[in-house]
C-alpha cells in the first residue's frame, strides 16, 4: 500500500530527491530530524532512539539543532554525507534564494518553506568542533591520462588549493598518502583512476565526467580568481576545477578565502613513502596516535596553525639546500637567544587564526569568532617587533608578511559587545553606542519589560489576586496566568486565551497593545543586529586572504620556535648540510626513546657512510641489541635535518639525501589475502624502484618470514645486488650471522655489529655499535635468558656447531657466495680448518693500536675457548 503522504512529508521528499546520497537534517522546531532510510542510518551510527511518526508510521530519529555538531562528526567519520535544511523566512526566502542560487520551495499552504543551506562532506568540512585542530583536511581531485596523473587538493577551513602532477601509478598513490585527503573526487569512467583507488579505504565521491571538463574548469578558475590562476594543462585544470566545482556546490556560494591553486613538484621535497612513515612512525605510533611518534617530540608548538605546519614540514622534508639553511638559520637565532619565550605570550593569544579566516571566508563565522579575530590580529602586532629583533634572514620574511590589520580590529572592536553570543539572532550582539537605532530599540525593549513588571503589580491590586502572574511564551504569547481557586474574582474585560490543569490564561485589550510594542521591538532589534553584524562578516570576508597570510606566517614562526625549544632542551645541534653524498654522525641519539629515558641513560653511537667506499653497512648482533633503534635513529636524524631541525648528536654532516626508504618490522595484510613474507617481499621490491646515489635505504632482518634456507638466500643475494648494482647508502641489519662474509668480496660492505659482552654466564648488551662483525648471533643465549629448559638450551649449541662446521669450504671461502663455477677442485687441501681460517681472518681485521692490554688478554682468552670447542 502506497505512503499516504502528510504535507510535511511530500516536503521533506522534495528536498531529499536534491541530495539522495547525503543524510538529510531537516530542521522541524528544535530539533533537525532524519526520516525513512536516513533514520536508521542516523541511529545506527548515532547510536539514539529510533522512533516513528504516528500518523503514517514513518522511521524518524533527530539531535537538537544547537548541539548537532558532534553528530554530524560522527556521520562524517562513518563516510557519509550531512545535508543541512533550514526553515526559511517566508517573506525573504525568494530574495535570498535568487541571491544565493538556491531552490525555494513551493510548500503547502501554511507549511514553513525550507531550504538546503549547506552539504557537509568528509572532505568540505570547516566547522570548529568537527575538525581537528592540529591536522589539515584535504579535499582531493585526481585525473588519469597518457603522460601519468594530476592531483589537486584544498583544504575549505584554511582556503590553501594546491596542484601537482605525477608521472606513474606508484607515485599517485604515494602523493595521495601524503597529502591524506578526506574525500577524494574522481570521475567514474577514468579507468586510470579506478585502476589505482580501486582498494583504497578513503572516501571516493564518483563523479560525472562533466565535472572534470578542462575547458569548463579553465573558465571557472579565470572567472573565480582572475588574473591571479596560473596556467594549468589540461589534467590539472581538470582536477582544479573539480574541486572548486564541488567546493561551491556543497557551500552553496564562492568562499571568499580560497585561494588560487598553487602548483608544486613532489621531486621537490625528500621522498619519504607511506611505508617509511609508518616504520619511522613520523607523525604517528604503531598505535595510531600522535604519542610516541617524532612530531610529538618536536611539536612544542603554541597554534593549531604552528602545529598544522610542523606536521607538514616533517611529511615533506626539503630538497632546496637554501631553504634548509634559511630554517637552520632561524633555529639557531632562537636557539640562542630569548626570541621564543618573549613571543609566547601573542602566540597562545593569537589562536587558529588561519581557521578563524577560514570560517570568516566562508562567511560561516559567529560574533565570537569576530571577537577572537580581532584578539588574534592584535597579538599578531605584538609579535611584529619581537621577530624584528631576530638576525635571521627568513625571520625577516615572516615578519614581512604578518599584517595585524589594525584597521579591521578596530572595526571589530568598534562593532560588536565584549562577549557577543554564538548565534548573530539571539541579541545583544553589537557594542552599545556603535548604532543609534540598535539602542532606541533596546532601551524600548527593556523599558517594556519594566511595563510588564508594573502591569502585573497593578493587576494584581486591583484583581486582588497575590498569585496572579503576567507570562510569555512563544506559543501564546503574553498572558495574564490565575490559578482556578481565583476565577471568581477575574475582572470582566479579561478574555480567557488557554485553560490548563490548575489555571486559566487570560488577555486585557492593553497587554495586546503592549505586546505589540514589546515583540515588535525585540524582533526589530535582533533583525537590525543580525544586519549590521552581517555586513561586518562580509565585509571582513573581503580581506581573509591578508588574515590567511599572515596566519601562515606565524604558523611558520612557531614551528620555528618549537624545534628551537626543543634542541635547546634536549642538547641537539645544527647538522652541516652539503651538496655531497656522505653520511657523518658522531654521538648519534635516538630523538624518540631519548625524551623517555633518564639523561645520560641511552647510549649514543657514530655512523660512517659513503656510497664510494663504504657502501652498504651489514649490522649484525643478536635480538635486543639495539640494531632496529640504530638504524631508526640514523633516519629520522636525516629527515629532522632537512626538515630545518637540529639534530640529536654530537656532530653532523650530511650529504643531501633525496630518499629515505625503510623495511622494518613485520605485519601481515590479511584484506588483501597477503601473508607477512609477502607483504615483507612486496615492499623490499618497492624499495628498489628508483634508488640513486643520494638514496638512504634502511633494511631489517629481510627474509626472516621464511625458511632458514630460503630467507638466507634472498637477503645474501638482495645484499650482493646493492652493493653490485646500485650506489644507495644501506644500513642492512640482520640475525644472519652468514651474510658478514659479503664484506670479503663486495669493497663497500661493512660489518657493524652491536656490542655484546659475556660475563659469568650472561650476555650483556652494551647498545654501542662497533666497526666487526658479531662474532656469534647469540640467539641460543637469548633462549636461555627468556627460560627455556637447559636440555633445549644443550642441544641447540650442538646443533649450531654442526651447521657452522659446513660455513665455509675447504678453501675457507664462504660456501653462500658461490656460483656453480666456483666450486673448489676436488681433493685441494687448505692448510687451516674452516675455524681457524674464520679466526685468522677476524685476528687480520683486527686494530691492534685501539686495543687495551685487558681486551686484548680477554680476546685471546675468547679465541681459545673457541679453538679448542672447535668454534668459529
């Protein structure tokens, strides 16, 4: 049986049928309320009552239309969409709707018309209590064609656009990891997009092709930003007029504050790959969160803006050595001096500016917001002479471009109450004194609820009637209230309005005229405010692109500040950048594990790398040494240094590095139906894309998720092709104790190992790294430490001893290294055992000069007892 459709409910499906894939808030009274399959939707993910209307049985639910923020967060965490219907002005609704392009309902007779004021998506979000503050929120459009993929992002809270192109699938995918979009735009008959988003778990919107026209999208982008957008070919305009399309389609108007797109290179910044991210856990833990991660670290900073720039600064480290100077250089001014502590004060004052701008740009900013931004440009002119004072160069340039805007603060200042409300309609919004008119009718206003207070006094004399009480309510308007024990003594001339339990409501000829006066004054009022302070809003929105710039700016100056506060209390210093390919740290820390140590308590280690004669560094030693921290920590001190941080060393200097790529860990991908081994082999091949002589490449422990055999072979062989067929720097660390014996035959292998002492019976790990190879993997003494039965722990050795005795040929040369060619002639002899030759090879290694009589007496003690177990 068909819906028998109430006039409400044909209404509400004439506004749905204009946003069928979004949840419809659709505003009745107090409340925005969901109906049909929106309800269960929203109750579900909500988690309130489903409930249905009586008179037609229709699924309902609803939120309070002044808390419904929270809510429509939780809708947009879930993938939807949030549409926004208002109940509009019956008398205004067709100016306004012709004014802001919007439909105007033609509703039954009586019926409140309403309108779609706002779409909300995952990736057009710029409500302040749905964002988060110390993280971007990229709208994101990507386009596929012959010559590779074109991606253009903006982020609607800060007005930032930007465009970049990238020449093959594997980098798209990395730009879009980068950059972390809320929803991506993509059109449903690229097949080149589909092909590469086809697993992806972020928000795709489906468009049609005809929001991706180049032509169309090149007039949109003149017309939007005039001379100021630059010319763009033909996949970026595409993308670029997607996002501007859908950004304007969703606001329903142009926001003020966005900017024109900006084009970047990604072969601009360092690459560091999504995998590498999460590895070096750079703005994130293994966790998810930000704890533990080395943005927490560094991110001392006083703004959202401040932290939003730092995050940003880490995923996309310089390639530009002038610029990383430049940031080094104003480090180091803060470093040493009191520039930071003296501009903490305005910074804390000055807030999210950039978003403050946002939502002034959007024209979606509240009395309050106006008020704060006039706080936040007055801290920003107090910044101005502090930052003066710093020597530094790039100083000198954010300075330059911190406007305080002293004429739009006064303005601000001039206009609107001390502490206006959040909704422009609920009065008291602008100063008194500021409008003549706005006070006339507040001063009536206020003097008529002085009439209604002697109303009820005098009412009450000469009714005699103490309880009598003269109300409001928005319903019934004002009323004279008697309870029923005094009916009999109601005046003649009152007229009964409303009967209730206990009472009677009643009207006088004189409270109609006076509430005439008062509710036309009132109204009056809050319309009049609502329009000055709109014209303010929108006059304010004409400057938000010198409110962008300059939060921006003191973004920069705080992230500064931050990395300054930072090395200064953690004891790091500035790194020596060059155009070489060198790597030299002394006194190397891990910035992550150190900040959770007491001072003095970790173990700090050098690193020498060279891509010409010191190549690939093979780190050997057992479990809980401290290979996967070394190689880490090696890392994230390249990043922090080209990121414009200081470093915590002693000393550092380092040959620009263009790449940094790492294969640490172990997990396993179980919705791609991938093991751990394959997921570990996929991204070992991954790393081999591309590396160059400037590369950095960080490997641990490749091929453990295999047999012993299998695993050895891959990591023996993947080692042999680093080092024959690429100049990458690597830090290769590995539990194979075999692979040591690279170093006799590739020149730029070198062993490093982790220090291990025995001492009565226990293994010691002394967390420093020494330039030999580990003269054992230790794994069996690990076992017993961890308390397996010394049987287990007994056997084990013997068979170690047994695998070991086979290591070596009869010639002494490492069995895995060779060829079917290289098999030695039968019958040769060699003049020592494959132990000793193990031995005489380390004793010929050895530097005799760096040598302490008591390790050099403990050494012969160590090379004994192996001689005569007939240990290597």
């Amino acid at each position: 049986m068909p819906l028998k459709q109430t006039p409400l409910i044909a209404q509400y499906l004439s506004v749905k049928r204009r946003v069928p894939d979004a949840i419809l808030f659709f505003r009745l009274g107090d409340f925005y309320e969901m109906f049909f399959e929106d309800a269960e939707v929203g109750a579900r993910v909500l988690n309130i009552q489903l409930t249905s209307r009586s008179k037609d049985g229709v699924p309902l639910c609803g939120v309070p239309y002044h808390a419904a923020e929270p809510y429509i967060a939780k809708l947009l965490k879930a993938g939807h969409k949030v549409a926004v219907c208002e109940q509009a002005d019956p008398e205004t609704d067709s100016t306004r709707a012709a004014s802001d392009g919007e439909f105007k309902l033609a509703p039954p007779r009586g019926l409140v018309p309403r309108r779609i004021v706002r779409v909300i998506t995952p990736g057009t979000v710029n409500e302040e209590t749905v964002l988060a503050a110390d993280e971007k929120s990229f709208l994101a459009a990507i386009v596929a064609d012959g010559a590779g993929y074109a991606i253009a992002s903006a982020d609607v809270s800060t007005g930032e656009f930007i465009a970049t192109r990238l020449a093959s699938a594997l980098g798209a995918l990395e730009e879009i990891a980068r950059l972390a979009p809320r929803e991506i735009l993509a059109a449903r008959d690229d097949a080149g997009v589909a092909a590469i988003l086809g697993k992806s778990d972020r928000m795709i919107t489906w468009l049609d092709q005809a929001s991706f026209d180049s032509l169309k999208a090149r007039d949109s982008l003149r017309t939007r930003f005039d001379s100021a957008a630059p010319p763009l070919d033909d996949p970026v305009a595409a993308a670029a007029g997607a996002i501007l399309g859908y950004i304007e389609e969703t606001f329903g108007r142009e926001l003020a504050h966005l900017r024109p797109p900006r084009l970047y290179r990604a072969t601009e910044y360092m690459m560091v790959d999504e995998v590498t991210r999460r590895h070096l856990e750079l703005v994130a833990s293994s966790d998810g969160t930000r704890k533990g991660s080395l943005l927490s670290i560094l991110d001392r900073t006083l703004t959202p803006v401040g932290a939003r720039t730092l995050a940003n600064w880490i995923v996309y480290p310089l390639l530009d050595m002038d610029s990383i100077r430049a940031r080094h250089d104003a480090v180091e001014t803060l470093f040493d001096s009191d520039l930071g502590g003296a501009a903490a004060g305005p910074l804390r004052r000055i807030g999210d500016l950039e978003r403050m701008a946002g939502r002034i740009g959007s024209l979606r900013a509240s009395p309050r917001d106006c008020v704060r931004l006039a706080s936040a440009l007055g801290a920003a002119a107090e910044l101005k002479p502090i930052l003066a004072r710093g020597r530094a160069e790039l100083l000198g340039e954010i300075n330059s471009r911190i406007d305080p805007m002293a004429e739009a603060a006064a303005r601000i200042e001039a206009t609107l109450a001390s502490e206006p409300p959040v909704n422009p309609r609920d009065g008291n919004v602008i100063r008194t004194g500021f409008n003549a008119e706005i006070d006339e009718l507040r001063s009536l206003a206020a003097g008529a609820r002085g009439v209604i207070a002697r109303l009820e006094a005098d009412e009450r004399a000469r009714s005699q009637i103490p309880s009598l009480k003269v109300r409001y309510n928005q319903v019934f308007g004002y009323y004279i209230e008697v309870t029923k024990p005094n009916l009999d003594r109601v005046p003649a001339d009152y007229e009964r309005k409303q009967t209730l339990v206990g009472a009677e409501r009643f009207t006088t000829p004189a409270l109609k005229e006076l509430e005439r006066k008062i509710l036309g004054a009132e109204s009056g009022l809050k319309e009049l405010e609502a329009r000055v302070f709109s014209t303010l809003a929108r006059d304010l929105a004409l400057g938000a692109a010198p409110m962008l710039e300059t939060a921006r700016a003191v973004g920069e100056f705080d992230a500064i500040a931050a990395i300054a506060e930072v090395a200064r209390r953690s004891g790091y210093v500035r790194p020596q950048i060059n155009l070489g390919r060198k790597i030299s740290i002394r006194g190397g820390r891990h910035p992550v594990l150190e900040a959770g140590m007491r001072a003095g308590e970790f173990v700090p280690n050098d690193l020498e790398i060279d891509p010409d004669e010191r190549q690939l560094m093979l780190i050997t030693g057992p479990n809980m040494a401290g290979k996967s921290t070394y190689l880490r920590q090696v890392a994230l001190i390249a990043i922090m240094a080209q990121i414009g941080s200081f470093v915590p060393a002693t000393e550092a200097t380092l040959g620009l590095t263009d790449r940094v790529l790492t294969r640490i860990g172990a997990r396993d991908d179980l919705r791609r139906g991938e093991s751990t081994f394959m997921v570990e082999m996929r991204e070992t091949a991954r790393l081999l894309e591309g590396l160059g002589e400037r590369s950095l490449l960080l490997l641990d422990e490749v091929g453990r998720g295999t047999s012993t055999f299998d695993g050895l072979a891959i990591a023996w062989a993947l080692a042999e092709y680093l080092h024959d067929s690429t100049r990458a720097k690597v830090l290769f660390a590995t539990h194979f104790h075999e692979l040591t014996d690279l170093a006799r035959t590739r020149p730029r292998v070198k062993n490093l190992s982790m220090a291990v002492r025995e001492w009565e019976g226990e293994v010691l790990f002394l967390r420093s790294v020494i330039e030999e190879p580990a003269s054992r993997s230790y794994g069996i003494e690990v076992a017993r430490l961890a308390g397996l039965p010394d049987g287990i722990i007994a056997r084990a050795r013997e068979i170690l001893f047994n695998l070991e005795a086979g290591e070596l040929d009869e010639a002494g040369r490492a069995r895995l290294a060779q060829s079917p060619a290289d098999a030695p002639a039968p019958g040769q002899l060699n003049l020592f055992t494959p132990a000793a030759s193990r031995i005489l090879d380390e004793l010929g290694a050895l530097e005799v000069d760096r040598l302490t009589p008591i390790e050099a007496l403990n050494l012969l003690a160590r090379i004994a007892a192996r001689l005569r177990k007939g240990e290597n």
